[in-house]
C-alpha cells in the first residue's frame, strides 16, 4: 500500500512539475515583475510598507469630518453645542493653521509654561 | 547574500510552482497570476525581514488564504450575477482567435498528454474538499514536512497528517489505477 502511495505520489509530482515546465513566456515575464515588485518591497521604509500613509490620511480625514460636524453652524452644533465642544473646534483651527503651528514651534516651553502658571486676574 | 537577494531567490523559486497552483484552483490565468503577485508582495511586507527559513511555508499560508479569498469573493459574485440575464448562446460559442492560437510551448503529442494529465489532476484536486487540497498540495507537491504544512494551513500537525491521508486515497481513486 505505501508502494502504490509513493508511485503515486511520484507521478503527481512528476504531472505537476511538467505542467510547471510547461508555463508560457507571457506568464513567466509577468511573474519576474511580480518578484520585482515584491522584492522592491524590502527597501520601502517600515512606515510606507505597512500601509501606515494610507491609514494615516484615513484618520485625519476622519478627524476633519468630526470637526466639520462638530464646529459652530456644523451638523453637530444642535446637539453638541457646548463649551467643550466650541474648545475642541478651536483646537482643530489652531492646529489646521500652519502659521500658527509655527506660532507654537518658537516656544513650545513658554506656552507650557503659561498653561501650568497661574496668572493673576486680567492676564492672560 | 542580501535579505533583497535571498528573497528574490526564494520567490523565483516558488513563484511558477504558486502560479500553477492558483491557476489548478481559480481556472484562470489573470485572476491566478494577481494572486500569487498578492502573496509575494504581501511576504515581502509582512516578512521579508524575518530568516528565510521561515518564508516557505508563510508564503504557502498567504497564497491559500489569497486562493481561499478569491473563491469566495467569486461565490458571492456569482450569485449576484444570477439576477443579471446572461449572454446568449451565441455570444459565448463565438469565435475568440486569443483562445484558438495555439500554444506557443505547445506541439508534440506528448505535451498534448502532458496537459491532460495535468487537467485531470487538477479536476481532481478541485474536487477535494479545500482543507484536503491544500494539505495534499503543500505535502506532495511542494514538498512541505508535517510540521511545515501545519504552519502553512494554520492547524495541529495531527489534522495535517488526516487531511492528506484522507486526501491521497479520495485522489487515488478518482485518477483511477493507471496513476499508481
């Protein structure tokens, strides 16, 4: 019985590896890309070979979205409408403006520091 | 011997073996040749950095699941297109000179023969339930050990060890005596 198994598992193998010969110049150029391809995979950054730039624009699509929504006169406004609410869009403004992130970049430690000090009345 | 070249190596190894092994399960030549550039592609993201010992049987992992996938995207494609009429009889007997060139590597009887065999072992691996096939395939074909092909499927190496036990004699005697 394991005779007749491994003669036939031989001639499988042997019809199989055949039909492998046997692959046309067409397919065997498009496989070649393919490796190509696939090898030139190993030399993109982690960050591009991941996916992460795609999920990253995603999320900060996602993100925009919810602002939207949630900003004063936004779909959201009617039901959201609070204090909070009025801080975050505020936030996103801020940081969707790119001279006032470089408004941020000058003195990151000041506005820390100004955030954490308690100001006397008026100031501020 | 770069990472790059090993894998390189590696894939033009396995890389027509794959094909045809697509082509025997989805019948056809773009929709297999997509796979198989899928699972190179998706081995040299996921781990092409890892040691290339391990490639074999992840690759084998990634093409079925890429096979696994295609065939059931296909069954869903398939019954949506049941609510669409379907072209005559006519439009599909008509005459397609890509399909009647003949075979560039083809000629000889023996090639004729050749092609036979090999579509009646596909017919017959086809037949087998999934989890058959793909154990038969990675153990005889590719030539996987027990504990490869069990990374491969996914599964104990004690189901691998079943499934293809079950595997060869449902295909033995659906190739007939002659294959023996």
């Amino acid at each position: 019985m394991t005779d007749n198994n491994d003669r036939f598992e031989s001639r499988v193998r042997a019809v199989f590896d055949e039909g492998v010969g046997r692959i046309d110049g067409y397919t065997r150029s498009r496989l070649t890309q393919a490796r190509f391809a696939a090898v030139a995979e190993l030399g993109k950054p982690a960050l591009w070979r991941g996916g992460w730039i795609p999920a990253g624009a995603v999320a900060a699509v996602a993100v925009l979205a919810v602002a939207l929504w949630l900003q004063p006169g936004g779909v959201g406004e009617a039901t959201l409408a609070t204090p909070r609410v009025t801080v975050l869009a505020d936030d996103f403004e801020l940081l969707v403006v790119g001279e006032d992130l470089d408004l941020l970049n000058e003195d990151l430690e000041f506005y820390a520091w100004v955030a954490e000090a308690e100001l006397p009345n008026g100031v501020g | 011997m770069s990472q790059a070249q090993a894998l390189e190596r590696f894939l033009a190894t396995v890389e027509r073996r794959a094909f045809r092994i697509a082509r025997g399960a989805v019948r056809d030549g773009d929709d297999a040749l997509d796979i198989v550039q899928d699972a190179m592609i998706s081995l040299a993201r996921s781990y092409g950095r890892r040691p290339a010992t391990e490639w074999k049987p992840l690759f084998y992992r990634i093409l079925n699941n890429g096979i696994r996938d295609f065939m059931r995207r296909r069954k869903v494609r398939m019954r949506v297109m049941t609510w669409w009429p379907s072209r005559s009889a006519a439009e599909e007997d008509a005459y397609d000179p890509v399909a009647a060139a003949p075979d560039p590597a083809g000629g000889p009887l023996q090639q004729l023969e050749g092609e036979q065999a090999l579509a009646s072992l596909e017919a017959g691996l086809a037949a087998l339930p999934g989890r058959q096939r793909e154990a038969f395939i990675l153990r005889a074909l590719e030539g996987l050990d027990v504990a490869e092909t069990a990374v491969a499927m996914g599964c104990s190496e004690g189901s691998v060890k079943t499934h293809y036990f079950r595997a060869v004699h449902t295909l033995r005697d659906r190739l007939g005596e002659h294959w023996t």
